[in-house]
C-alpha cells in the first residue's frame, strides 16, 4: 500500500483480530460459569492466624490471560494506527517513532504527551477530538482501563485473573446448617469474613481445635465470573474479563473509530 494511501484496512484488520480474539476469550469463559467452593478452617502460619479460607473450582487459566493480552495488542494497535493516518492525511507531515495515541488520566497529562510529539503532524481539529476521547472527562470510558492492562501485558507480565463466586450456596461437612450468600463475592484464596483467630488463643478457647479442624469446613456449588484482579475494589463486578472486553472493544468501534471516519476515508485507494 502507498504511504499516502489509507490506512482504513490496515485498521479494521486489526480490529477484526481484536475481535477474534475477543470471541476465543469468551469462548474459553463457558467453562467458569459454574463451578464448586469450599470454606475450610486453616492456620496460616505467616500471619499466625487461624482462617476460613476460600477455594473454587475451576481455577483460573492463564490461557484466559494470555488471550485477553492479545485482544488489547491489537486494540491498542488500531488507536495507534489511527494517529498514524491522521499524520498522513496532513501532508506534507510524516509520521515517525514518537507518534501514538495518547491515553492519560489528566489534562496535564495529555499536555505532556503532546509535548513529547506523540500527536506531531496531526491537525490541530483531530488533535481536538483525541483530546475529548481521553478517559479523565467521563469515568466510564474504558481506555484508561485498557492503558492499564496493556501495559502489564506489554512490559510485566500477563494480567492476574481472579475465579469469583456468587450466588453461593454451601453447606457444613456435618450437615447440621447451610448458607446461601446471595450475590456476596467470594474471592478464590480469599479469608472468608475476613476473620482470623490469633493461633496462640486458640488452645483455651477451642481445646478440640486440632481434632476438629479437618471437619471445619462447608462445602456447595455457585456461579462463577473470571474478573482481572484489583486488591483494592470492594467488588469485583465492574473488572469482569468478559465486560471489560466488550466494553473496549464497543468503544473503539463505536465511539473512537466514527470519530476520525473522514480523515481515515479521506485517501482511500
């Protein structure tokens, strides 16, 4: 293809293969919606603590994470090859290695992604419209989540997926009661309550404690999500692997792509 040419293919290829991409992730994803949890008493000897510990099954892929990572490749790509195009379209400019679509969490941050010629050679107009796509003028735009886990991808390692279970329902090894938790998270790995009894309490309040602990657990079936990992989110609802993806990939196609449509088509072959 001639450099002055479109690259409008070039860019839906790839958004095409972020779409496979996306398909094989919730395809692999029919396997977690349905799982089994147990609730067991453990010591934890680091934190010397006596715990619930929660454990599902199935346990997380990293096939899911590895899929997922080359979804936001390939959507990142199609951002980036649109700045591309844009310096193309405003000759006599030509793109070279600064040039990228910039995702940043400020006003001051974008200033300074200008300042190091991310957008040089585009027209002040598009400049204007990338400006209005960055993510700090409407919390529910999802590049600033993207930036995010591409860059873990990319640069660190793959993203961290946790199995989360709700609408739970167990019962105890002895059958004496059961617990449905609603819609309650349940973390696999998790302290169930996040309750743990200092081990050096345990002999006078619980003498039996060693011959009853392999009994001291509940057991039961619930529905499952794969969501990628925040320690600091309450719940873990809103980073779902499969609604993350799709809410990415509905914005680039819908909301960023249309954006530039007449510079994109503007040199069409």
């Amino acid at each position: 293809m001639d450099k002055n040419g479109s690259n409008l293919d070039e860019i839906l290829l790839k958004l095409a293969r972020a779409e496979k991409h996306l398909g094989d992730v919730l395809t692999a994803l029919e396997g977690h919606k349905r799982g089994e949890v147990t609730i067991a008493m453990e010591k934890d000897e680091v934190l010397q603590v006596a715990v619930q510990r929660v454990h599902l099954v199935p346990n997380s892929s990293p096939e899911v994470s590895a899929i997922a990572g080359d979804f936001f490749s390939n959507v990142r790509a199609v951002l980036d090859y649109i700045v591309w195009q844009l310096v193309l379209s405003n000759p006599p400019n030509e793109p070279g290695p600064s040039n990228q679509f910039p995702i940043t969490d400020s006003s001051k941050g974008f200033s300074d992604q200008v300042a190091r010629k991310r957008l040089r050679g585009v027209a002040e107009d598009a400049i204007k419209i990338i400006e209005a796509l960055q993510p700090y003028h409407d919390r529910n735009n999802p590049l600033g989540l993207l930036n995010r886990l591409v860059n873990i991808d990319k640069h660190q390692t793959l993203n961290v997926v946790a199995v989360v279970a709700d609408n739970t329902e167990v019962i105890s090894q002895s059958g004496s009661f059961a617990l449905m938790l609603g819609d309650e998270e349940l973390r696999d790995g998790s302290v169930f309550g996040d309750i743990g009894i200092p081990l050096n309490l345990i002999p006078s309040m619980f003498p039996d404690f060693g011959q009853r602990l392999p009994s001291m657990k509940m057991h039961g079936t619930c529905s499952l999500f794969l969501a990628f990992d925040d320690p600091t989110a309450e719940r873990l609802e809103d980073f779902r692997v499969d609604r993350t993806l799709q809410k990415i990939y509905a914005f680039v196609k819908e909301c960023v792509l249309p954006r530039f449509d007449g510079y994109l088509r503007s040199g069409s072959n």
